[in-house]
C-alpha cells in the first residue's frame, strides 16, 4: 500500500470514515458466512488489522494543520469585527 503520508487530506478523512463505518463483528454483519472475504480488505473493526489502520491514520493526521470549516471561519471574522 501507498504511503498515508503523501496522501492528502480529503482522502485520509475518506480513509478514516470508511474505517469508522466498519461492523464491530462478523456476527453483527448482514453478510452470509459464504460472503465474508479472509484475508481481503478489511471488513470488521474486530480484525486487528482495523486497530493498526485507524492508529496510523489517526496519527499522520493529528500532524495534519487544523482548517476551519467555512462556518467557523466566518463566525470567527465576524467575532474579531471584520466581515
């Protein structure tokens, strides 16, 4: 797999909710047994691999610079009085 750290935000935050829309388990999942892929991609948060994953995403994000959303940024202008 690519380097997380080249990758950019917007696809590191893709990343990370696809990671947190995940099933716990197997046994809470929809899939059939026949369904289920070993070995694949990750499917659960209960493989280990998702743990290892949403650390090491998590981490080159928390380095990642904090940018208000445009909501924020506007209220924020207002409240210093410029517009």
């Amino acid at each position: 797999m690519q380097d997380l750290s080249s990758w950019p935000t917007k696809r590191l935050l893709g990343r990370l909710n696809a990671l947190r829309r995940l099933v716990e388990s197997p046994s809470q999942s929809d899939l059939e047994p026949s369904e289920i892929r070993r070995g694949a991609e990750i499917q659960f948060k209960s493989d280990p691999r998702w743990s290892n994953a949403y650390k090491d995403l998590k981490s080159i994000l928390d380095k990642r610079e904090n940018v208000r959303s445009g909501r924020a940024d506007r209220l924020a202008r207002i409240k210093e009085g410029r517009r």
